[in-house]
C-alpha cells in the first residue's frame, strides 16, 4: 500500500512539474467571424477555436473573450450550457460598462481541438472591433496559473438601416423609373446609323465634313438611341453650424437618416438596372484618408462596396460640400443624372446645383433627411 502511495505521490509530482512546462507552446487560440459584413439585428457566428497541441491534457482552462459592449449573444442568462464539438462546457457573459467579455471555463484533452459557435448580433450601424482574448491555464493539482494573452484584430462593419418610408420609396421610384426609361431619349455619339440634313438645330461637332463635300450640302451623323443610364450618388454631411465634431442629438438623428437614405437610393438604382457612381464628405473610419469616390457599377460587389463604406462613416465631415460639388460639376456630361441627399439646407447649394444641371442635361435630384425629394 505505501508503495503504492508514493507511486501516486511520483505521477502527481511529475505531472504537476510538466503540466505548465511550454504551456504557451502547447495551447493556441483563434477567434473568427462567419461575416465581415451584415445589418443590424442580422444574425452572425462567433467561432472560437482552442486547440491543445501537446500530449498532456490541461485540466483548467479560463477563456476571457473582450467583445464590443453592444454586442448581443444568444445566451439565457449568465451561466449556460455552451457546447464545444458535441462536449457541455460551462460559460457566463459578464458586461461591465467599458467594455463585454465572455468567459468560458474547461479542460482539454491531449491533442484535441475545441470549436464553440455563437449566434450573436449587432443592433447599430457602425464599426466594430474583436481584439485581444486571454487564457488562464492552470496547473494539474489546481495551485498555479500561467496567463496567456492571444492578440487578434477582427473587424465587422454593420451597415445601415434601410430606410421603410413608404411614400418616400414611392416618389423615388416614379423619378428613377425616368432614369431607367431616358436610354430612348438621348443619342450614344459612339454609335453612327447614318447621315442626314443639317437643320441647323444640331450641334456643329455632328457635321460630317466628308460626307457634306460629297453631297454638295451639310450632312450630320444620325446616332442610335443606345446610352446607357447612369447616375451620380452624392451624401453629404456637413454641418457648418456645428462645426466638425459638434453635433447635437437631432442633427446625430439626420444624419443616420442620411445614411439609410443613400442606402434605398442605391438599392432602387440596382433594382433598375441604373449604374451609378457614389461620392460623400463623410469622414471613414479604419480606412487612411477618407472615402471620396466609388465608379459607376453595378452588382452585388457595387453595392456591398458602398453599404461597408456607410457603416464605416462617422458623423464628421472631412472637407466641405461646396468642394465635393465642384468636383461633381467638372465631372459632369452629358445625359447624366445626379442624386445629392443632404442632412443640411440644399438651398445653399443652389449656385453649384445650377450649374450641374446645365452640364449635364438632367435635373438635379435632391433629397433631404425628412425624406422630401425635389428635382432642380
């Protein structure tokens, strides 16, 4: 019996000595999201991955997950069942007022590799960061801890609202449904079905000088009726009154809406079949500089593009409207349409709107955040 005894007492000392040696070597940790990005209340997975690489088991494992503060997981309570491959682990969601964590307690079995998913979900348009989780590894008799810290860097982009304003949806429809029908009405000047009299109406440039010197009168190009329709996006979300940072809570509530507006609008243009470029003043967040422009397209890659871009923007406003507009009116041709909506008075504008819509043939489309629609 003693013999026995301290044969015990040797395996207990020895797997005592071993059961933190190269722990951090032994133990890794990766933390993934199913998205990058989603809408609010939209259902997503967070998969946490623990794998135990040695060939001794870790009898106590704490895991400490920091998650943004709104995020909601689908937990009953604070102390759960949660599953990890098939096997009942215990977990608990604690939330301080800084910041969220979920932790997690376990053991883990020699060269086993534990999956726990999570269904979780966003309420708000935003940015959110998943950074940084610790392990607390503890010993085989329970008396020491070794604390590992796991650096990661995982980012969702949760975008906009959509905006559910019925009659606003039905007057911008009626107004890009012209958009979408106007192909019949502007000439391609790429495309030449053949030559006809001068009226004296056309442009000079129309003229074919060749096909004039060999009919004895002045002939013009006769274009099919083939462009496509496209159409420029502008937000705009300059404050001037309030300065950059210095919003109050009425104007945070514009410009929300703003972003579900320029939302809709994108999506009508899809839905029709209309390419359409987008450009705003909005100051981005994780992105170096600030999101000026995206080219005209269409698809879901178009449109994901700009719905991560709007969940990225801030409230703050990195150059002023005026700036973006006269970009607008240089880039500007013929039989284009353009789309501003604006969280301020469009009125000020008035002088560089003009000016768009004699560029471009087209009356200049702008919306408000009370969703009032208005064409120039």
């Amino acid at each position: 019996m003693l013999y026995f005894v301290i044969t015990l007492l040797i395996i207990f000392g020895v797997m005592e000595v071993l059961s933190l040696r190269k722990i951090d070597e032994r133990l890794d940790y990766e933390l993934s999201l199913s998205v990058s990005l989603c809408d609010p209340d939209e259902p997503f997975e967070l998969v946490s991955e623990i794998r135990n690489k040695g060939r001794l088991p870790v009898t106590y494992i704490r895991l400490i997950e920091n998650v943004p503060v709104a995020l909601r997981v689908d937990m009953e309570g604070g102390n759960v069942r949660l599953k990890w491959e098939g096997e009942e682990y215990g977990a608990e969601a604690t939330q301080t007022s800084a910041q969220s964590m979920i932790q997690s307690t376990f053991f883990l079995l020699p060269e086993r590799v534990l999956r726990r998913r999570l269904n979780a979900s966003l309420p708000a348009r935003g940015r959110y960061l998943f950074k940084d989780s610790r392990l607390e590894a503890g010993d085989f008799l329970g008396f020491r801890r070794r604390v590992l810290t796991f650096h990661h860097y995982r980012e969702l982009i949760v975008a906009p609202r959509p905006c559910e304003d019925v009659a606003f949806i039905h007057a911008l429809g009626g107004i890009l449904g012209d958009i979408s029908a106007r192909r019949f009405i502007f000439e391609d000047p790429v495309l030449t079905l053949g030559f006809r009299e001068y009226t004296g109406r056309e442009p000079m440039k129309h003229i074919s000088w060749k096909r004039s010197a060999a009919s004895a009168e002045l002939m013009v190009k006769n274009f099919d009726y083939t462009l496509e329709p496209s159409a420029v996006v502008l937000l705009n979300v300059e404050l001037p009154s309030r300065g950059v940072y210095g919003h109050l809570a009425e104007d945070t509530e514009a410009i929300e809406r703003s972003f579900s507006i320029a939302r809709a609008v994108c999506e009508q243009l899809e839905s029709r079949r209309v390419q359409y470029s987008f450009a705003s003043n909005a100051l981005t967040a994780g992105e170096p500089g600030y999101w000026s422009k995206l080219r005209a397209g269409l698809g879901a890659k178009h449109i994901a593009t700009i719905l991560e871009g709007l969940g990225r923007a801030s409230r703050a406003f990195c150059e002023p409207f005026d700036a973006l507009l006269g970009r607008a009116v240089s880039g500007a041709r013929q039989g284009l349409t353009h789309i501003i909506i604006s969280v301020g008075d469009v009125n000020r504008y008035a002088e560089p709107i003009v000016r768009l819509r004699a560029r471009s043939g087209r009356a200049v489309v702008t919306i408000s955040t009370d969703c009032e629609v208005r064409q120039w």
